[in-house]
C-alpha cells in the first residue's frame, strides 16, 4: 500500500507564517509526511524568503505528533557532516523518532557560487557526498567513537552524544535517478530510494537496478523503502486542471504530457489512478510537490479527494 505525503520547495516564499500554516494543515489533514527542500535561493532570480532548513524542522518536530518529515535533500556541500549527524539526532530524537534524514550531493551551481560553497565537479562531488555518508553513517550507528581520513573529511575519537534514542539514528535516505553513481550509494548506506519525477516504467527499471545492487551489498531489497518525489497540479474540474497545465507550461504542455513524464495531474480521482501505477511500480510513498504554498483550500481539496482511498 502506497502512502501520501507532501513536499515544498522552501527557498519559493517559504517563512515563518507559511511554514507553520502548511505544517499543521499536513497533519490535521492526514497526509503521511511533510518534506522540504534545502536551498538558500532558486536557480534563478527573483530571490525569496527561504527559511532555513534544520531551524524549521526543529519546530516542527516539537509542534507536531505524527506525520514524518525530513529533507529532500540536504546537500553535504553545505554543512560539515559531523554537524548534519548531530543535528539530525537531536532532532529525530526530538520528534520521537518521525526524522527521515535525506542527504545529498549538491548540484545548484548558483547558490552555491553566492554564499561560497565549493560545489566541485561532478566525480570530486560525489566523492564528498560518499565521504559524508560514511562519516554521518558511522556516527549514527556505531557506539564506538569513529576515526576517518578521507580527501574531504577527517574525524578523530568523533561521537554523537547523546546517543540517538532510536537505534541506528533516522534512517538515511538518498534521492536522485543516476544508476551509476547514486543507486550504488543508496545501496551501501540509505534505507530509502527517493526517486525524482519518474514515470512508473522507469521506476521499475530502476527498481530492478536497485535490487541488484543491494543483493551484491548483501542486503535485501526489502530493507530500502521506495518513494518518489514528483510534481503535482491539481484541480477540482478538468477545466482547472488545464487551466493550471497552461499556466504552467506557457501552454507547451498538456496534462496527458506531464504525466507521461511522471507527474501527478489531475482532478482527485486522477491523481489517485496516477498514484496507483506508481504503487505498482514499486513505490511506497509518494511525496507531492505543492508549489503554491498560500493554496490551502486546494491542499484540503486534494486530501478529501485523493486520501480515503488509499486508507
């Protein structure tokens, strides 16, 4: 059975009020989770509020009860991975154990050039998302204290304390679609998939790619979960749905497009149909990316419609 969670985007206007207001609306409306991105600003101007990520999700986790949340996803590139490790366990700890920590790479050239952040190639970048990975692994779940020489990253006698209160610290999840460099990574340290809109036929090959790759680790497939990140544009008739497609796409693009390009779009029973190709394709959570993060009117109306029938 697939669940449904929502994503935003917090560099697009996100503040202090709207984050406050679409997190309580998540969870009084009974979505599964609640996810964010974790940029400084967007690829391209205007430039907006962008509340910064592990403030707003320590208040979410001490203002929420029970919908899980994390980042989609934080880049090594920003932060010393020690300090990602040691925040994600307070803050996972804080929540009760709702934390999904999403890591990744880096890839926002613009970003990263205006707040000096070395985004480094792609090879040199991947080797320091691998060495974070093993450092923020290591923390998390050995009790010993963790020595590490890397090219990018050294620690010595290095520990979290307190010790996260859930066995092994929040589950680590990593997104992207590459089947050269990011599944192998998925398949050494993550226990979560997050794939990027994909269409279902290419969540099963990646899927297949993926259980390969974990059998080689010695790991069952059944130890990663499977989630999907994807776009979402939902209205209440067929004439609003095109009415937003257009929009949107500068009227390029039909709604039969975007979906075949693995976007949910649609009226509520849609999107649900689209849902249930993509939970036989082998996903277990999708999270919707819902761009206007004023429209609350429309996330109540894509709850009622989409989520009883995937109770």
């Amino acid at each position: 059975m697939i669940d449904v969670a929502i994503m935003i985007e917090g560099q697009n206007g996100l503040n202090w009020p709207g984050w406050q207001r679409i997190a309580t609306a998540v969870e009084d409306l009974g979505f599964a989770g609640l996810y964010r991105s974790d940029h400084y600003t967007n690829a391209n101007p205007p430039d907006m509020d962008s509340l910064e990520l592990w403030v707003s999700l320590t208040w979410l986790a001490s203002h929420t009860k029970r919908i899980e949340f994390g980042p989609l996803v934080s880049p090594v590139s920003f932060r010393q991975p020690t300090m990602t490790a040691r925040m994600a366990a307070a803050v996972d700890d804080l929540s009760g154990g709702r934390l999904t920590l999403g890591l990744g790479a880096g890839w926002q050239e613009r970003e990263h050039k205006n707040y000096s952040w070395d985004l480094l190639d792609i090879p040199q970048r991947f080797a320091r998302f691998e060495e974070g990975l093993e450092i923020i692994t290591r923390l998390l779940q050995d009790e010993n204290p963790v020595d590490f020489e890397g090219n990018f990253y050294q620690t010595w006698e290095a520990t979290v304390l307190p010790r996260p209160t859930r066995p092994g610290g929040p589950p680590i999840l990593i997104g992207g679609n590459g089947p050269q460099r990011t599944l192998p990574l998925v398949a050494r340290y993550a226990k979560e998939w997050n794939a990027v809109y994909l269409p279902p036929n290419e969540i099963k090959d990646l899927n297949r790619k993926l259980d390969q790759l974990l059998v080689a680790q010695g790991r069952h497939p059944g130890e990663v979960r499977r989630s999907l990140m994807t776009g979402c544009i939902f209205g209440k008739n067929t004439a609003e749905v095109r009415q937003k497609v257009e929009q949107k796409t500068k009227g390029k693009n039909k709604p039969k497009d975007l979906v075949k390009r693995g976007l949910a779009v649609g009226t509520a029973n849609a999107i649900a149909e689209q849902i249930e190709k993509m939970s036989e394709a082998g996903i277990q959570r999708v999270m919707l990316q819902w761009l206007d993060l004023d429209d609350l009117d429309g996330l109540e109306a894509l709850a009622v419609g989409v989520l009883p029938q995937f109770s």
